[in-house]
C-alpha cells in the first residue's frame, strides 16, 4: 500500500469517526431543506455529467481518425523533422 493510499485511508477513518460523534451529539431540529440540498445535488449531477462527457472525447471523424503529419521545429526554426497528428 502506498503513502497516499495509508493517508487516505487515516483521513477517511479521521473524518467518519468526526462525523459519528457529532451526529450522535447534536439534537434533531425538523426544519425545512431549503435551497442547499437542491444546489448540492445540482452541483453534484453537474460533476457527473461533466465527468462522463469529459470521458468521451472521440477522436473519430466518421469512423476515422483525422491524422497527418506535421513538421517539427526547434526554438531556433530549424527543421527537427515529422511527427505524426491526430485530430
């Protein structure tokens, strides 16, 4: 296991144990959900759906791949060679 994956696992551990504790402290108030949960899951469905579409970046055109090859330069502009391109 990784470092980051121990500190993880500690924070996340850290964080649940935080959270029991002041659910199980606090008193229960019945108050109405107001405009935070509807933001909440606005903000949440807007990281999915951003997530998915960001997932699929085809790089087809009609069924193909739009490659070529381009001339490659140094910082001086002389020519280094080719390098092929897909877009």
């Amino acid at each position: 296991m990784s470092i980051k994956t121990k500190v993880f696992a500690v924070a996340l551990t850290a964080l649940t144990l935080t959270g029991s504790v002041v659910a199980t402290t606090s008193q229960a108030q019945a108050k109405p959900l107001g405009w935070g949960v509807g933001v909440g899951l606005g903000i949440a469905t807007a990281a999915v759906v951003g997530s998915a579409i960001a997932a699929s970046n085809d790089p087809y055109y009609n069924g193909y791949h739009r490659c070529g090859w381009a001339a490659q330069y140094n910082a001086f502009g002389q020519y280094v060679g080719r390098v092929r391109t897909c877009f």
